[in-house]
C-alpha cells in the first residue's frame, strides 16, 4: 500500500544459496548462517549508502517523485478494506 503513496524502491541481496525454495526451513537456516548474515550487512549498506545520497542530493528525491507522479498518472491510492474494520490486535 505504500508504494501507492509514496515512491520507493527494492533491492535483491542474496542470503542464501541459489535455488533455495522462499519460506523453507532451508531459506531460514540459511538466513541464519554466515552467508545469510554476510547478505544482509551488505543490504544495510545499500540502503545506508542510498540514504545518504539522497541526503546529499536532493534533486535526486525531487527527480523519484516527479517519476512516481508521472508513473501513477494522479491516481490515489484507495484500500479494499471496510474503513470501519479493526484489526484484532489481541490475537498476535
């Protein structure tokens, strides 16, 4: 639902081996192990360094949201869900 508000971006950082089924026990184990570990400093600093140059450089947030406008054409973002519904939070 955010991506429909405000531009943004994803990154793909491997932390497991090639092949690894997504949501297995092999994909946690190898979350877990040294490459998995290895993966995700490497993607903190992806997002530190683009963090950074978006601080450094703010034509290059002006530039992501005028794409993000021209990319949605205007439309607003509206949710599917009843504007009344409440999330049972008792439950988690």
């Amino acid at each position: 639902d955010v991506t429909w508000i405000v531009p943004s971006a994803q990154a793909y950082i491997s932390c497991c081996p090639v092949n690894t089924p997504y949501h297995s026990w092999q994909w946690a184990v190898a979350a877990g192990s040294g490459i998995g570990k290895k993966g995700m400093i490497y993607a903190a600093k992806v997002f530190a360094h683009a963090s950074l140059d978006f601080i450094h450089h703010p034509e290059k947030v002006k530039a992501a949201q005028e794409e993000f406008k021209a990319r949605t054409g205007g439309k607003k973002f509206k949710t599917l869900l009843d504007p009344d519904s409440k999330v049972p939070f008792d439950e988690f």
